[in-house]
C-alpha cells in the first residue's frame, strides 16, 4: 500500500503530466485530424485497459498485485478531469464485454472508442470490439469467423 504522501506526489506528477503533455498534444492532434478529443483519448484507454492487464497477469505477489490496481484506480479516480480538458476522466469507463468471436465460452472486451480503422483505405470496416457497431452486426461477424 502506498503511504499518503507519496500518493500526493503521484497524483501531482499524473496531473502535470497530462495538463501539461498529454491534453494539449490531443487537443492539436484533434484540430490537424479533424478527429475529436474523446476518439483520441478512447485511443489512450484502448492501450491502457489491455496494458493494466497484462501488468497484473506478470506479477505474481499480492503486494505487486495491489500496487498495480492502486496506482490504476489512482489514474481512473483521482486526478482531477481539468488536467485531460475533459469534463470526466477518460479512463473511468465501464468496461464491456462480448462475446469471443471464435471461443463461446471466452469474453472479449469491447474498445472503449472506435480506433478508427474503418476511415482507412481499403476495405477494412468496424473491428469486432468497436463500440459502433450494432449488437445484430457483431453478431453477423461472429457468424462468419
């Protein structure tokens, strides 16, 4: 568990962090790519979510384990949403789950923004976890894995 003070730094560092960095960098990205903040942030969680994960399955030892989630929830709930120009944070998201296209009994986790794929040339269309895609549609993509 981490002590109180060294929590305040942390989220003091998260904060300047992404006030100073991050939000302005999304801020002109979604000005030169026509693409707004949220699409760009959902991209940043469509990398944090799995990455959390992964982190949590390398580790082993309870006190590992428990630092890793404080410092994820850290992120999700205790930085102030001034700092990502955003009026929530976009890291606290409800994760959703669908079905595996090719494993019934598995889940996987559905994107928490489209990664915009689909505006690609060529024919690559909505990813099976897009969040844009209708229920009736990931049902057809499953059907033809």
């Amino acid at each position: 568990m981490l002590d109180k003070s060294r929590v305040e730094g942390h989220k003091q560092w998260l904060d300047f962090f992404y006030r100073g960095q991050v939000t302005p960098l999304i801020q002109t990205l979604s000005q030169v790519a026509n693409v707004h903040v949220i699409q760009l942030w959902g991209q940043i969680t469509n990398a944090l979510y799995p990455q959390w994960q992964a982190e949590l399955a390398d580790v082993s030892d309870p006190v590992s384990r428990t630092r890793i989630n404080e410092c994820f929830q850290m992120l999700k709930c205790e930085i102030k949403t001034s700092a990502f120009g955003l009026r929530k944070n976009p890291f606290a998201i409800k994760q959703i789950y669908i079905e595996h296209p090719t494993i019934p009994e598995q889940k996987v986790w559905m994107k928490a923004a489209c990664c915009l794929a689909y505006r690609l040339e060529g024919e690559i269309g909505y990813c099976y976890e897009c969040p844009r895609l209708k229920e009736a549609d990931t049902v057809v993509r499953r059907e033809k894995c």
